[in-house]
C-alpha cells in the first residue's frame, strides 16, 4: 500500500493513500498544498475524521474541481459528506478492506480508519500523547484509547499533527525511562531530515505514551493534569 503525506498549516500532516494516479486524502484542512500534490494525480476519495477546520478546510474547493470524488465523513461533517460513516461500518477501497472506529472525546463524533493494518487517527492520540479533550467527555477519550491500545501490535499510527517531540518531552514526567530520550532522538533525527516522525505504531505507543498505560479513567485524567 502506497500511503505518503502533504504538509498543511505549521504541523497537520494530510495522509494519502494512493494507487495509480488515484489518491485518497485524508483530513485536507487546506486545498493548495494538496491541489500541488494532486498536478498529474487523481482525487479519489477524501476521509474526514472530524470536524475542526485544519482538518476539513480543504473539502470545498477539492471538490469543485475533483467532482467525481467521495468524501466520507462521521456525523459532524456530515454536511461535507457523501457517505456518513459510523462505528464498526465497513468498505472496500482499491481493494483494501477499510473499518471505521469511533474515537470520540476529542470531538463528539470523530472517527478513525483502519485500512488494513493502518490506521488514521486524525486527533485522537499523538505519538507520546492524546488529543485534546474538548469534549470535557474523559470516559470517551479513555475508551477511544482502549480501543486504539487493544488493536494488533504491528498497527501502524498516523496521527494528523507533528507533535511527537513536544509530547514525548512532556511525557518524560510520567515515563521517567531511557526509551524517551531515545525516542526524542529518532523523532529529531528523521525530522532533521525533511521527514515525518510518523507513524508510530501501537507496540511502540505501548512503551511511550503514558495514556496507553492509564490503569483507569482516574489515571488517564491525572496524566492529561501532570502533562499539561
Ligand atoms: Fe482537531
């Protein structure tokens, strides 16, 4: 599977999926860079895992010129959808089976894809982190973590913001260990390179994010306090 990345705004990175010319984005909060993108390429589909602007932003004027493409989206963009997904639904695209995760807590309905062995988080957790929980709703937050923690090791994580070093930084004051500063170092070494730090992967969320070790929603919420 050929998946790559756009840079929007400071730090949102717009993940593709791509076969042929054909090319899903994920999450465009801006059209320009992905119109550069796009030059000799197709829009096929878009995925919006929720409904912030640096992450939906895009959608309009893509969609003026890539008529043809189907954007999915949970409930709360729906009026930028052509097909609302919920959790568990299910499909099929370029032949790769494709699942829908409710993660909600950073907003009410987000949701994640689970394409394959890959899944796109949009906000729901960072390397090292979790997105912010503007909802006020921590059960959500929690169990949208369970989930992500509960999937096969080999998972690979592609969260839609460039806050791996900030996080794992704050997220020393939880995991006092070598792994972190290990950690930093890798993150700094492939951004020094013009590369993402991205993805990550559940088995190594296992050792660095301190929200992938809460006991309980007590514990989560006492890291969110110790981390802010
Ligand atoms: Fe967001």
């Amino acid at each position: 599977m050929k998946i790559n990345f756009i840079r929007a705004f400071e730090d949102n990175y717009i993940w593709t999926i791509e076969k042929g010319e054909d090319v899903i984005l994920i999450d465009p909060g801006e059209a320009r860079p992905c119109f550069k993108y796009l030059k000799d390429k197709n829009l096929y589909a878009i995925f919006l895992t929720h409904k912030h602007m640096d992450h939906v932003g895009g959608v309009k004027e893509l969609k003026e010129k890539f008529k043809e493409a189907i954007v999915y989206g949970p409930s709360e963009t729906e009026n930028l959808n052509d097909k609302t997904l919920k959790d568990e639904d299910e499909f099929e695209i370029f032949g790769y089976k494709i699942k829908v995760l409710k993660t909600n807590g950073h907003t009410e309905e987000h949701i994640s894809y689970l394409v394959e062995n890959n899944l796109f988080c949009g906000d729901t957790i960072f390397s090292s982190g979790c997105g912010r929980v503007f909802t006020g709703d921590y059960q959500s937050s929690f169990e949208s973590v369970q989930k992500i923690k509960n999937l096969d090791k080999n998972t690979l994580i592609y969260p839609a913001h460039e806050y791996t070093i900030d996080c794992l930084k704050s997220s020393k004051r939880i995991i006092k260990d070598k792994i972190m500063d290990d950690a930093i170092i890798e993150a700094k070494e492939k951004i020094s390179k013009g590369l993402p730090s991205l993805p990550t992967s559940v088995e190594k969320e296992l050792l660095i994010n301190p929200f992938f070790m809460a006991k309980d929603l007590d514990e989560f919420k006492e890291f969110i306090k110790i981390k802010n």
